[in-house]
C-alpha cells in the first residue's frame, strides 16, 4: 500500500496506540461493576395491600381478639443475598424507639420474628395477621399481656397503657453481618451505619376486667 | 433489571434463631463467594430457596422443646444440617464455575477490544488512502485555463 511509507507508519502506530487504549478502557469499564448505592426497604401495608386501611372500620381502637391484617415486605438492595429479620416488638408511649444516629434498637422485648433469606432485588413480603388476645384493666391502665400473631400466641409482658390509649408496633430490620456472625440491627454501607424501622400506633381501650 | 417479588405466609417465632444460626452465617458467606465470583441470580436462586426451607425447619425444630418431641427435634435439625451440607457444597461449586465463567469473560473482551483497535487502524489507513487517491485523481483531473 502506497499510504504505509515510513512517514506514515509512525502515524498508523500512533492511531493503532490511541484506540488500543481507548478499547482497553471500554473493555475495563464494561468488565468491573460500577459501585452502587447499598440499602434496605422495609414496609408495611394496610389490609387492602395499601399504605391505608391498617386498622378494621378505620377504627384505631383494637378490639380484643380483633384480627388485624398486614402485610410486612424487605426488598434487598444489598447487590448480594442476605439474610434478614423483621423483630416485632410492642411498645407504649413512653417506650423509647430505635436512634437513628447511633445505630440503636428499641429495648422493647421482641414478640415475634420473621428471618428469611433474600437475594439481591429481591421483595419478600409475607403476611402479618394479629390479635390481641389478652389483656387486662388495672389502676387505669390496660395492659397487653398476650397477641397472636399468624396464629401463634407471644406472651408479652410488663407492657401498659394509661387508658389503653398510643400503644404501638415497632417493626425493626435486622441484617446479618458476616464479619460479626451475628443478627445485627440496620446494615453498614460505604462504612456508614444505616437502620430501618416503622411503627403503627393503635388503642386498646376495651380489655376484659380484672 | 428483574425485580422479584415473593408473597408467602411465614410462622412468626417468638423465639430468636439461635442453635444453627453460626453454620447459617458461614453458608450465607460462601454464597457471598459464589456471587463475587460472578454467579448470577439464576444460579443463586434454588440455593436460597433451599436456605429458606432449612431456616423454616430450624424454626420447627426451635418450637419442639418437650422430652417426647426430642427425637423429631433432632430428625428435623438433621435435615437442617443436610441441607446446609448440600448447599456448602453446591455454593463452593458455582464459585469454581462462575470464576473460570467471569476470568474467560474478562479475556475475551480484552482480546476483542484489541481486535476493535487494529481493525480500526485498518479502517482508518484505508480511509486515508482512499483519500490521497482522490486527491492525486482531482490533481490530474485539473484544467489550466487562461482568465
């Protein structure tokens, strides 16, 4: 070819250079995972598998033996499988929820819990149908001795109420961490610490005498 | 991106897991391995599936806590471990394959990005040429005129 003489050869190799690397680069970029944002969604949804309707003729004043039904949901953002649970807890007004900046979970006793395996993209939802099956008047205030939650009794204790009024379920999400081989609340991302909670407030204002 | 979504009732156990829950945390990090090493979700699925049928037995085992239910307690936390063993083993295997699948990949596409390159150099000294041709034929195809 008459284009290769001994000028031109030094350009061909300086474009042959130039695209080698910009190929190489492509090549790079398209064979490394680009880093991502690391995260958790935990909801809860009404019975209507709505973010409404959470209590039976709209009426915050749980029944005893009424049935509630929810439905609890993790989506795993994680970029791997993980393994998670939802610890229900029960609380009263006073009962201090998890801290947000230090990473903290509620001291409530857990009531109940959901572990499950979730891969990455994941939704997992399962139902969450509860009832408070006992619970007694004393001095004023209501106390919640016993819920059945999917059909298992959890005994609760030393949690009241004034009146039965502003009592609530915590819902906290617990991530195992590998490096600890442990349940731990909340999930480390890009070395922060991040936690997911919710809590739906009810009235338990009509418990069988002492 | 696929988005799943599982919808399926859990018993809630109002006791945390805590006999198998260190031989969960090393299987769920030999998961971790087979994934870095580029296992994909497909691959990865009928093991968590598998997982969470061990999680669901641990939880029943965990329930049976009378002397009388002492022998199907340790028959289910049998099942608990054999399936465990079993998704170890399967976990340590898609490692194997997916980092052969992942190392033959990252080759091939280092190999065809300098392929693209020299058939770019070609294409541009071909284009160059082309192009010297066409102005040494415009050259001679030139008339002098007299203004």
């Amino acid at each position: 070819m008459s284009f290769v003489s001994s000028q031109n050869r030094r350009t061909l190799i300086a474009v042959f250079i130039t695209l080698l690397v910009v190929c190489e680069m492509v090549a790079y970029v398209t064979t490394t995972p680009r880093p991502r944002e690391q995260f958790f969604q935990l909801y809860v949804l009404g019975t209507k598998h709505m973010a409404a309707d959470y209590y039976p003729n709209d009426n915050t004043d749980i029944q005893l033996g009424e049935p509630v039904t929810w439905y609890l949901g993790i989506t795993d953002n994680m970029g791997s499988v993980q393994l998670v649970s939802i610890r229900v807890k029960i609380g009263n007004e006073t009962l201090k929820p998890p801290d947000d900046q230090q990473g903290l979970e509620s001291p409530a006793p857990v009531a109940a819990e959901f572990t499950r395996f979730i891969q990455d993209n994941e939704t997992w939802e399962t139902p969450f149908v509860w009832s408070i099956s006992d619970a007694v008047s004393s001095g004023g205030s209501t106390r919640v001795l016993a819920l059945q939650i999917n059909n298992e009794t959890c005994q609760i204790q030393d949690w009241s109420a004034t009146k039965g009024h502003n009592l609530r379920l915590l819902f906290e999400l617990w991530a195992w961490q590998t490096e600890a081989n442990a349940f731990e609340f909340g999930w480390m991302t890009g070395g922060e610490h991040r936690v997911a909670w919710l809590q739906v407030w009810f009235n338990m204002t009509s418990p069988r005498p002492t | 991106m696929l988005a799943l979504v599982v919808i399926q009732p859990l018993a809630a156990t109002s006791q945390t897991i805590t006999a198998l829950q260190p031989r969960f945390g090393q299987t769920l990090a030999l998961l971790h391995e087979a994934e870095s090493a580029g296992a994909t979700s497909s691959e990865v699925a009928p093991l968590v599936v598998l997982l969470n049928k061990a999680l669901e037995l641990n939880a029943e085992a965990i329930k049976l806590g009378t002397p009388d239910q002492a022998q199907k307690q340790a028959d289910l936390l049998v099942q608990v471990d054999q399936i465990l063993t079993t998704v170890e083993n399967r976990a340590a295997e898609l490692t194997v394959v997916a980092s052969h699948r992942s190392y033959t990949n990252r080759i091939l596409t280092y190999m065809f990005a300098g392929v693209a390159a020299v058939l770019g150099t070609i294409a541009y000294a071909f284009t160059v040429s082309f192009y010297q041709e066409y102005r040494i034929k415009r050259t001679f195809q030139m008339r002098a005129t007299r203004k």
